[in-house]
C-alpha cells in the first residue's frame, strides 16, 4: 500500500483505553529501593547547578508595546513597508503570547484593510495566533487563503491541527504537503507523529517513519523523539525501544516517552529503571517525566516510593504543574489516600481538564459521592467545559450510591454539552439502574442504544441480576453475550458464576470449558499489602510467606473475637461443589484476609491497614472484614478491582452498596 494512501486511512478514528487491574510484581522491590536512595540523595542535597530545572516557559514573559511612542501603524509614511509589516509580526506574537483573541481578530482586520495579507511571515503568525487560541479551522482558513504556501507555512497548518486535536485533518495536510513536493523538516515531522499517536495508529505512524528513513532525518533528536512518544502511546513499545536505544543523542523527551510507554502497558519495572538511569545521567527531567513516573507508582500502589517522588517535585517546584498534580491525585487515590489527593488539588494553583476529572474519580471511587457532585460544580463554576470522563466519573459516583435520578440527569446533560454517550457512560447508566433493582428499566436502556451493545454492557446488567437474584434475566444476558463471540476471561467467569449460584453446574461447566477453549486462564485472586517500601502479595491459603505461621496464628485469635462479636461465616460465596467444611476452610484464608493479617502484625497501631486486590471482595470477606475492625479497633482500607472500601468500628464506607 502506498504511502499516501496509507495516512488517508487515518481519518475519523477512536482510540479504545481500558483499565487493568494488576498486583505489583515482586521483582518491584529491588528496583524500588535503589530508585529510593537516588530519590533521598537529590532532596537532600542543596540546590547546585547539577539540580533539576523547571524549564522556563516563554509564554510567561508576557511582551508589552509603548503605545505612547510613535510607531508604524501610527505614522505609517515615516516607515518602510519592511518595517510596518515587521512591526505587525511582533503584534501578532505579543497576542499569541498573551492569548489576546480579542485583540488578536482586531489586528487581523487591520492587516487584511492595510494590505499586508499576502505575505508568507504573516500568515504564519496569524495561523499560529488562531490555534494557541485554540481555534484551529480558522488557522485552516487563514492556510486556505494563504496565495504561496512555504514549508513554514505548511509546518504551522498541520502543527496547529495536530496541536488541537484534529489528527485526521492534520494527516490530511500532510500528505497534501508531499504532494505538492514540500519537503518535511524536524518541525513538521514531529507533528505528523503526534497526529498518528492521536488516532492510536501506529501503522500511519510507520509509514511515517519509513519516509523519514528515506530522507535521513530518523537521527535528528526531535524527530527521534516524537517516534518513540507515538510508538509508545500506539502501545508498540519494542518499536520505541528499538528508536531510543539507536539514538546518537537523548534528550527529556524522548527519555519521558519510553517511561511513559512501559507505564503505559504496566512494565513498571522498566519505567522505574529508565526513571533512575536518567537521574543517574543528571537529566533535566520535566512534568510529564514526573507525571509519567508518579503514574507507575500509582498502578503498582507503591506509596511510599510515590511520595518519595512527590517530594522531588516540591525541591524542583513542579508540584505546581497540572500534570504532575493529577498524577498525584491518582497517586494518592490509588493507595487509598484520598486526603492526600484533596490536598494536592487545592495547592496546584493552575487546574486543568485532567486534575478536575482526577480528583472527580477520586471522590467516586472511594464513596465520597455528594463530594464528587460538588466538585463538578465547582467546576462548571470555574468555565470549566465537562468532557467524556468528566461524566463517566459522575455515573460511576451515582451508580455506587444508588442515586438513580441524579445519574438519569448527569446522562441527559451530556447531550447540552455536545457529547455523545459511548458504550462506556451506556454500561454504568445500566450498572446504576441494576444495581438498585431496575432491571427492566436497565434493559429498556440496553435495548434503546443507538449502537449494539458491547460486552461491557450486558456485563452491567448481568451484574445487576446476579445481585438480585434474578436468573431468568441472567441467563437472557448469557446468551447475549454468547453472541458476540469470544468474552474476555473475567466475563466467562462470571457466567460461571452466575450459572453455579442459581445451581445450574452443568452450565456453569460449559462456561469453564469456553474459557479453557480459548487457552485463558482464569486470573489468580491476590491480595497485597506494602510495608517498609516492600510489597507483600498473598493468594488464598497461601503459606509462602515468611511469616506465614503468626500470620494464620493472628487470623485465629481474630476469628474467635469475631464470632463471639456476632459474626457467621457465609459459605454461599463457595461456588465450588463441596461439602460444609472445607467451603468454611476455603473462605477462611482468602487472599485479603491474609493480607490484613499480616498489617495487623507488622503496622503500627496508629496507621491505617491499606489492602489492594486485584478481583472483587467477596460478601463474606466484605462482612468479616467489618468484624475485624471493630474487634481490632483500626482503620482497614481496602481497594477491590471496583471501589475502595473503608471499614472502620464495624461499619464499611460504601454502606454495603457495591
């Protein structure tokens, strides 16, 4: 397939993300503990010269003109026409700096009046002018008109396309540019990557990268740099390996980029590796370095290593920096400290998109939903334009505390704002009414999609029949969801389960058998829990531990309080057919409870005990773990594979809504 015709395919494409939930590997630690001690040394240390630098940003050194004094608008027979155009140049990027749009379209006027419009320079700045407002069809029109087009002039089209996330058009334009033999340089190359990176196609993005080869500019550290950004968010982070590891010359980009490529597909070994290699070479790394690296420690929960971090940003005054600050909020939403998160939010002084939508998450995530509601209108208090996460993260808020009416509202103004519901914000609308018992009024929803249902979807609404009993609408979503094909593992579980918890075993073993047909395994319940800067994990009856024997010992004594305290274990959980017994012993040592064990043996009393698992806490385990904290008198955290729940004196922050 040609080249042009290649990058032409690129038009109108969605990028799909999903979340993954996974227990940190053991082999984190080592790496950990040598990137703490480089972290320790660099706070400690004073300022020096060798000391990571904000870079400063241009924009900031705002540039005023004496209006006062004479100049070539005001007496333009005193000037050139080399200077009266120069000197309208430095207008236009004196209101580009400053974002003056008002200002900015006055001048326009005046230069299409005065007859200066024709001149390459100026059409330049006025394309750049347009799209650091953020209105990048008037850059196009401004290109449009443009009567001779330079390779800067083309480079400014398809940056500000690239730049305003019109990656389709920005693609268009550049295969334009070669076809009218405008040879690309180390500006417009770069955007043409982060079109491609845009539309998460990395086959473009080759295409790309093959033209570059061929007009040797694949060494150029820009060029260089802006490939290994769209390989790694494309999710082909061998490709961008191969680029960094033969480049001459690295700079923070291109470092940054790898360590947000191996973030980005849970290598977070190798990102924390790159992280401390880079700090070795004395890098000046930036906020997307920080908040790349700040991210791994949020999806390996190492907390003590992300505060590390946390605090290399305060020495080298990238706290401030809204990228780093909705790291953090993850960061610390992700370990269960949602204080800490708010906080974070309320010191940035500058909140974009990402840091509202971070702690809107935050709050919903972890029960706090009339929180989540206010933040978003303190959000819309602030201009703040709602985007397609903003308003999932309200349906999730809604549909964890049952607020049916809130959640129908939230979707139906998704609309006023412009925005389509996707198969997303359609599967936690119908999670929300399943789970409060509408079943029907969740089908109704299902079956009014604009779109066919996803397996996202009719998972909700088996959810939501599983936890009402409901097995006749379960099995009517089973053979839906046969349907569509192959279901991912977690699904066909869940079928399994659903089929085994109304007693049809034979089903159930059809649904294992599909799963063991499509050469999946189905994932291992882990429970983990960090102390010291060491994460210790735990699976059900695990005896590996190296404290095994006390930790059995404490869940012994604590079982004898818990029962005397009024607790019965709940065997209908064990979906396995076997006798009363062993289903006691099975559900006895699940992975969390091992975990809280070991807390309670190696944490201090005044320390909250946090857990994080990788599935979801099952009933009996939601209820034991409420008898543990009002036995044991501490504050037990504990985040499954959906919401964190906080148990504290017998009582567990989702009110046993989950």
């Amino acid at each position: 397939m040609s080249f042009s015709r290649q990058i032409s395919i690129g038009r109108n494409c969605k990028i799909r993300s999903r979340m993954i939930h996974q227990a940190p590997q053991r082999t984190l630690e080592t790496s950990k503990a040598s990137l703490s001690r480089i972290i320790k040394k660099l706070v400690i240390e004073p300022e020096s010269d060798r000391a990571i630098k904000p870079q400063q940003n241009p924009f900031n050194q705002s540039s005023s003109f004496n209006h006062n004094s004479k100049h070539p608008l005001s007496s333009p027979s005193q000037f050139s026409f080399e200077e009266k155009y120069r000197y309208i140049c430095d207008l236009l990027l004196s209101q580009t700096r400053t974002r003056s749009l008002l200002n900015g379209l006055r001048l326009h006027a005046h230069i299409i009046k005065s007859g200066f419009h024709g001149i390459p320079l100026i059409f330049h700045n006025l394309i750049n002018f347009y799209s650091k407002n953020q209105l990048p069809l008037l850059s196009l029109k401004v290109f449009q008109e443009s009567q001779e087009k330079s390779a800067t002039t083309w480079s400014s089209v398809i940056s500000s396309l690239a730049q305003n996330e019109l990656p389709g058009l920005a693609i268009e334009y550049f295969r334009k540019m070669l076809i009218n033999n405008i040879r690309p340089d180390d500006h417009i190359l770069p955007s043409a990557f982060k079109a491609s990176a845009i539309l998460g196609r990395s086959d473009i993005g080759k295409s790309v990268h093959g033209f570059v080869i061929k007009i040797a500019f694949d060494f150029d550290v820009f060029v260089a740099s802006s490939m290994i950004d769209m390989y790694s968010k494309c999710g082909e982070i061998s490709d961008a390996r191969k680029v960094f590891d033969q480049m001459p010359e690295r700079n923070v980009v291109s470092w940054s980029g790898m360590i947000y490529g191996y973030a980005q597909i849970g290598e977070n070994e190798e990102a924390l590796r790159l992280f401390k290699e880079a700090l070795l070479q004395e890098l000046d790394v930036n906020d997307f370095t920080f908040s790349s690296v700040i991210r791994v420690c949020g999806n390996s929960t190492s907390l003590e290593l992300g505060r590390q971090i946390h605090g290399l940003c305060l020495k080298t005054s990238y706290d401030s920096s809204s990228f780093v600050g909705s790291s953090l909020i993850s960061l610390y939403s992700s370990c269960g400290v949602i204080e800490e998160a708010s906080r974070v939010f309320d010191e940035v002084p500058i909140k974009n998109l990402g840091m509202w939508n971070a702690i809107l998450i935050a709050c919903a995530r972890h029960a706090r939903t009339e929180e989540a509601l206010g933040w978003f209108e303190k959000m819309k208090n602030a201009a703040m334009r709602p985007n397609y996460i903003t308003f999932l993260s309200l349906l999730y808020a809604c549909s964890h505390a049952g607020l049916i009416d809130k959640g129908q509202q939230y979707f139906e103004l998704m609309k006023e704002y412009g925005i389509e519901p996707g198969a997303q914000h359609y599967a936690t609308l119908v999670d929300l009414l399943g789970r409060a018992g509408k079943l029907q009024k969740a089908l109704e929803v299902i079956k009014g999609m604009p779109t066919e249902p996803t397996e996202s979807v009719w998972g909700a609404f088996l959810t939501g029949c599983r936890l009402h009993g409901d097995t006749e609408l379960a099995a009517y979503a089973a053979d839906k969801l046969f349907e569509l094909g192959t279901v991912s593992s977690g699904m066909s579980v869940m079928l399994s389960n659903a089929y085994a918890a109304a007693g049809r075993y034979e089903d159930a073993a059809k649904a294992r058998k599909m799963l063991r047909d499509q050469g999946v395994k189905k994932e291992t319940g882990l429970s983990w829990i960090e102390e010291s800067n060491k994460v210790h994990t735990f699976a059900a009856g695990d005896r590996s531990h190296e404290k095994i024997r006390e930790i059995y010992q404490k869940l012994e004594e604590l079982e004898e309080d818990m029962v005397r305290a009024g607790y019965v274990a709940d065997t209908s959980f064990v979906l396995q057919k076997v006798d009363g017994e062993e289903k006691r012993q099975t559900i006895r040592y699940h992975s969390e409870r091992l975990a809280i064990a070991y807390g309670l043996i190696a944490i201090p009393n005044d320390r909250p005990i946090r857990v994080m698992k990788n599935l979801r806490v099952c009933g009996d385990c939601h209820t034991a773990i409420k008898f543990m904290s009002q036995c044991c008198r501490r504050v037990i955290i504990l985040r499954d594979n959906n919401r964190f729940h906080r148990f504290e004196d017998g009582k567990c922050s989702c009110g046993d809504y989950w």
